[in-house]
C-alpha cells in the first residue's frame, strides 16, 4: 500500500493528516498529486466522495510561497457549502506551512471579505459569481494567480456559472496551471478544457465503486398516500444517528419538515431560499447532533462532508443517477458504514430500473413488511374517538410513542437509542 510521503507530499503535511487519521491516500489522490506536483494541468474525473479534495490541495499548497504578498492560488466551486467544505480542509495545512486562506461566496458580508482580502491571503476559495464581483470592484486581484482548480466543474455549469469561470481565467496569470475536477464530462466542459489547457493529464477514477461500496442500498415500495408512515416506521426501524432526506423541490423540503416536526422529531430543512446565516445556523445544529433528521434539496448533496450521517433517505426519486450517486455519497465515507434508503412509488419503477441499469446494480428491495408503530397523530386520533363515548383503555407499553428530550419542549418521537460510532 502507498502512502503520502511516497508521492513526495511534504513531511509537514505528511504529520498533519496523520493527526486527522489519514495515512493513505485514496486512488484520486495517488493519480492526481504527481502531475500536479509537476506542474501539469490534469482533468480528473471523479465522482463526490473519492478524496479528490486533499488530491489537488497537497500539491498546490506545496507550491505556493508564503512568504508573498498576492494571492497565488485559485479554487473555484459551485456552491458556498462545497467552498466552506473545501475551506475548512485548506485552513489547517495551510497554516503548518503559514499560507493564508480565505473563502469568499455570495450571502455573506461582502465588506468583511474586503477586510480579509486586504490582508493579502496566497489561497482564495470562492464561487464564481462572488469572485467575480470582488474582482470587478477592483477588491481580488488575480495577475498572481498561477494555479488554479475547478472543482464539480459539471455542476457550475448545471448551475450556469461557466461564462464567470472564464472570465475568471483570464484574469489570472498567463502561465496557470489549471486542474478541473467534474463527476461528468458534458461537451461544453470539454470544450472548456480545450481552450484553457495545455497537454493535461486525464485521470478517471470509477467513483461508482469507490463512492458506494461502504453503503447498503434499499428500496422501499409504497404509495404517496404511505409514503410519509412508511419513511416514519423505517426511521423508528433504523434508529439513525443523523440522518438526512432529499426531496425535488424547496416547497416539499419545507412540507415534509414541518410534517415530522409534527410528529415530534428533531428536524431541520436546507433549501436554496435559506440566507447564508440561517443555512450555517442549520448545519452548525446538524453537525452537533442537536437535529436527528435533515431534510435536504439536492443542493445539499454537493460538498457536505458531516460526520455521523449513517442515513440517506431518497423521500422523492433524484433526476439522475449521478444525482443518486451525490445523494447517497453523504453517508458511508471515511470508510464508515452507511445506508441509503430510496421510496418508490409503482408508478416510479421504471425509473428506478433505468437508474440501476446506469448503475450496473440491482438495488435490494425490502419485501418485509415491517409492522408499523402508531404515530402520535393515531395515537391522539384512537383517544378522541375514546372521549366520544368508547370505554377508555390504556395504550400498552409496547405501542405507546417513545419520547425523549430535554425539558425545553422539544421532544423525538419513535426514535429509539442513538450512539455515536468512533
């Protein structure tokens, strides 16, 4: 097996991961770090999940000097939650070796990112609209900047940044270096590398594998009429430590939310229509495990790296199996086991038969009828039926909703033990 120091990563960084329990480098990685480290430009195909973060940051901090006084490095990502996510990776390393970071994205208060600027970091982290923003005000300046990585290249241009990231490259060094990372490789990707490459070296990692070996996947059959009961009993069933649920839309993200918060689980929404202070607030509680249950818009499935996620939960069916694949790559990482729970409606199999065939696996069907535990919402619904005239009985220990929580009015309903596994 490789490790860190034969790929020529320095012994500073080599101590550093160590002490976060990384001693070998996953496969992106041990393809990835030798071109870069050589100065070539490399297109990585690599799906979420596959440790492609460390892959370009090692050699990139390598090469900045930190002794300079201009920014020197760029990495470009679609949303703030992957920058944050990539940000919070850069800031340790980059202070064993005394490189300023700053990451920079749209919500946030654009006078405190001057301020930052100003004191001249080597490694800016942002997405393109922001960045270029701060460039235009004359607030970045990018003449310095000779290495620079597109990360989830497929999905800022999905999210219609790709003009942005151009013009972003044109204003940085003539001689760049340039990485770009992307799940997929769409036309205008390619002819994107085409334009702003120079001989680069292509890696394709079989991220399929790599991203869901570790993650047990099973399909629930139901009706939308039992949709919500079954996700319920399966969430009593499986007593998760955190788990999080995708839906299509915001508005079903919320709709969902308040639906189990009404049944008294500890649950949170994150959707595109979040400020940036409520989407940190939400995640901060996530990351804590002060919230059991996240219910999640796919811009959730980019970038989020949480620990103790042992749940995925597909409430509706993603569009794509790359989507699926984004999805479910937030459970089951680090070498940690998951499990990836997908609801489907009879009139969604066929879909769910494309996505296996995209996937080159039949997903387990659960058969089992589980025997489902009365919500509170029966529960009440049987007592109000009692007060009209039926003769009361009490509800056995067995059946009664289990209910744990501090005193401040908040209670978990039918969750069960939760342990955090080390």
């Amino acid at each position: 097996m490789i490790h860190f120091d034969q790929l020529c990563v320095s012994e500073t960084l080599v101590t550093c991961l160590k002490t976060r329990g990384i001693t070998e480098p996953t496969p992106v990685q041990e393809q990835a770090i030798p071109p870069l480290r050589a100065g070539r430009d490399v297109i990585a195909q690599a799906q979420t999940g596959t440790g492609k973060t460390l892959a370009f940051l090692l050699p990139i901090l390598e090469k900045i000097k930190p002794q300079g006084a201009a920014a020197q490095a760029l990495v470009i990502a679609p949303t703030r939650e992957l920058a944050i996510q990539i940000a919070r990776v850069a800031e340790p390393l980059g202070a064993e070796l005394g490189i300023g970071t700053i990451v920079i994205y749209g919500g946030a208060d654009i006078e405190r990112q001057k301020e930052k600027l100003r004191r001249h970091p080597q490694l800016i982290i942002g997405t393109p609209g922001r960045l270029l923003d701060h460039v235009r005000r004359g607030t970045l300046t990018l003449g310095s900047v000779n290495k620079i990585v597109l990360d989830e290249a497929d999905e800022m241009l999905k999210m219609g940044f790709i003009e942005d990231v151009e013009t972003l490259l044109r204003h940085t060094a003539q001689d760049y270096q340039l990485a770009l990372f992307s799940a997929t490789m769409p036309e205008r990707i390619v002819r994107l590398t085409k334009s702003f490459m120079t001989n680069p070296a292509h890696i394709r990692i079989e991220g399929e594998t790599t991203t869901l070996e570790n993650i047990e996947q099973i399909v629930l059959s139901v009706s939308e009429g039992t949709k919500l009961d079954r996700l319920c009993a399966s969430i009593n069933e499986e007593a998760p430590y955190l788990a999080m649920v995708f839906c299509a839309t915001k508005e079903r993200t919320r709709s969902l939310m308040m639906e189990l918060a009404q049944r008294g689980y500890l649950v949170d929404a994150l959707s595109g229509d979040l400020t940036q202070t409520q989407r940190t607030f939400v995640l901060r509680q996530f990351r804590e495990a002060k919230l059991q249950i996240l219910c999640a818009t796919d811009i959730a499935a980019r970038g989020l790296d949480i620990e103790g996620v042992t749940h995925v939960y597909n409430y509706d069916l993603p569009p794509t199996v790359t989507d699926y694949i984004h999805r479910i790559g937030r459970t089951g990482r680090a070498g940690a086991q998951g499990k990836a729970i997908t609801l489907v409606a009879a009139h969604q199999h066929e879909k769910l038969r494309k996505m296996e065939a995209a996937l080159k696996e039949r997903l387990r069907r659960d058969t089992v009828k589980k025997k489902m535990r009365p919500t509170r919402a029966a529960v009440e619904g049987q007592n109000q039926t009692e007060r009209r005239g039926k003769p009361k009985r009490t509800i056995s220990k067995k059946t009664k909703p289990k209910q744990r929580g501090k005193k401040s009015g908040k209670t978990v309903t039918n969750i069960g033990r939760r342990s955090r596994k080390h």
